[in-house]
C-alpha cells in the first residue's frame, strides 16, 4: 500500500505551493493538505493498533492532540496550523 500511496498521491501532488495545499473550495470544504494530513493520521493511528496493539482511540494525549483534527476534518481539519505544519511533512 505505501508504494501505492506514493504513485497515487504524493506524486500528484508533489510541487504545490503551500498556498495550493491550503486552499478551500467552501467553507465546508477540506484542502488538499489537510486531506494529505487524514491520509498520515490514519496511517499513524493504524500502525499503533496493528504493530503496538493499542485499542483504537486509546492513544496518548499528546498523539491525540497531534492527529486527532487530521483525523476527524471538519471544522477542526480546516483550522490546522498550516504555516506550522507543511515544512515538517
């Protein structure tokens, strides 16, 4: 799945601005960035419980704090700290 992953959605995307990235169609939209985000969010919260055997949602808080609004989107996806977040990815 991550050589997939990396055909199919970090190549596309590759290059864009963090502008790109942060742009919302609506209000009610999520960015292409913050998609990305539910994408690595996922991918964490899957490997704690596949490889940690961690019971789904019983992450620590600080990984919770970290994910959780990549997770969930909405209102919370949209708000993300983008200017924070893109040069660590």
């Amino acid at each position: 799945m991550l050589t997939w992953m990396q055909d199919a959605v970090v190549r596309p995307v590759a290059g864009m601005t963090k502008q790109d990235l942060d742009y919302l169609f609506d209000a009610n939209a999520n960015s292409i960035g913050a998609l990305l985000l539910h994408l690595a969010a996922t991918e964490t919260y899957y490997q704690m419980n596949t490889f940690q055997g961690m019971k789904w949602d019983s992450w620590p808080n600080a990984v919770k704090q970290k994910w959780d609004p990549a997770m969930n989107l909405g209102d919370a996806g949209r708000k993300l700290s983008k200017a924070t977040i893109w040069p660590t990815i």
